[in-house]
C-alpha cells in the first residue's frame, strides 16, 4: 500500500485534512498510525476506500490507483474494522440488534468474516477504542494469530494495541512526522511518539 505524494480534503473549497503523504507500507508489514485529535488518522481509512477521493497524489495498492478502478471492486479486496460496524459505510453494516449484542462481539463477527474473504490488507479503525481491555486483549491476539501473513493498518487509539507493529506512523495537523519502528521513537525523548506514550503510562 503506497500513497504518493498524497494530500486529500472533505470537499472542494476546505482545507486539506491529510497533506503530502508520502509512505509505504510494505506486503504483510503491520503499521500503527497515530497523532492527536485532528491529526489526520481517520482521513486515510476514508481515503483507502474512496469515501474521499486525492486533491493531489495517488494511493495505489499492489500496483494499482485505486482511483482507477470500481469502487466495488476496491472496496470488496479491503477489510476494515471500524469503532461500530453497525454504523459504518452501508457495505459495510451488520445486521446486529445494538440491544443485544455489544460492541465486542460485534468486532469479532467482523473478524471472523475477513478470514472467510481471506482479505489480504486488514484495516482496523481505532477499532477496540470501545472495548474493555480483556476483549481488546482477545481481539489482538486473533489479529496476531490468524492474520499474520496480512498487510495490517491500524488506526490507534490505545498506543499499546501498536507497540508490537513494525512500523509506526505518527500524523501532526495532516503531516507525516515520524514514520519508524516504535522501538526506535521510544529510544528517542524528543519524538512525538515518545511524548505520547508519556502520557499514555508507556514511558518514563
């Protein structure tokens, strides 16, 4: 999954959410991104499935610009897992009565159906940002386990859900400041990264 040079914004005449991005993400490597609120995070999920489209760049995946081809055809070879599946985009929706099934569940059943598709980029959205941390401990441990060959992008919420990622990617106002192993931005005091597992407990 490679965006080049890749800026996007909501709709014509706004700003720019995400600007010149410009990364790779490498088959089956895990990746964290992480920033503040309004960092950009959510606008590249968005993104990767033409919920908004490129002001400028391109985001091509195995070779191919996504803008180039169906939106069906993008979007049935990506998995994502959002906050609350009931909710998001309607190709999306499960069938879940919000009474009687909670959120946990409902992430599992989303699992459970990107091993039947076999997909091959898993994208999670913050996506056990609304869990309690024995199903968050259960829904990464299947993630590890059964989708080990997958390019998996994770949107973070919990800094510790990507602490095992190989790459991190760190957003600040739309900008790539630190994209490296967390290893790495945690050895060094002066990163972003680091700033922010301080004050998440993670660092000292």
């Amino acid at each position: 999954v490679r965006f080049s040079k890749f800026s996007t914004r909501y709709r014509k005449g706004l700003d720019l959410v995400v600007r010149d991005i410009d990364v790779t993400v490498q088959s089956g490597e895990k990746v964290g991104i992480v920033g503040r609120t309004g960092a950009g995070k959510s606008s590249l999920t968005l993104s990767l499935f033409r919920i908004i489209e490129a002001a400028v760049g391109q985001i091509i995946i195995d070779g191919v610009d996504i803008a180039k081809i169906g939106l069906h055809d993008l979007r049935s070879r990506l998995t994502i897992i959002p906050q609350d599946p009931v909710l998001f985009s309607g190709t999306l929706r499960m069938n879940l009565d919000p009474t009687t099934a909670i959120v946990g569940q409902r992430q599992l059943v989303c699992l459970a159906r990107a091993l039947l598709r076999k997909t091959r980029v898993l994208i999670l959205d913050e996506a056990t940002a609304a869990v309690d941390l024995e199903t968050d401990d259960l829904i990464q441990k299947t993630i590890r386990e059964q989708f080990s060959a997958c390019t998996i992008i994770t949107i973070a919420h919990r800094l510790n859900t990507i602490l095992d990622s190989n790459r991190v990617l760190v957003l600040d106002k739309g900008v790539v400041q630190e994209f490296a192993p967390p290893a790495d931005l945690l050895k060094n005091k002066q990163s972003l990264f680091y700033s922010m597992a301080k004050d998440a407990g993670l660092a000292s």
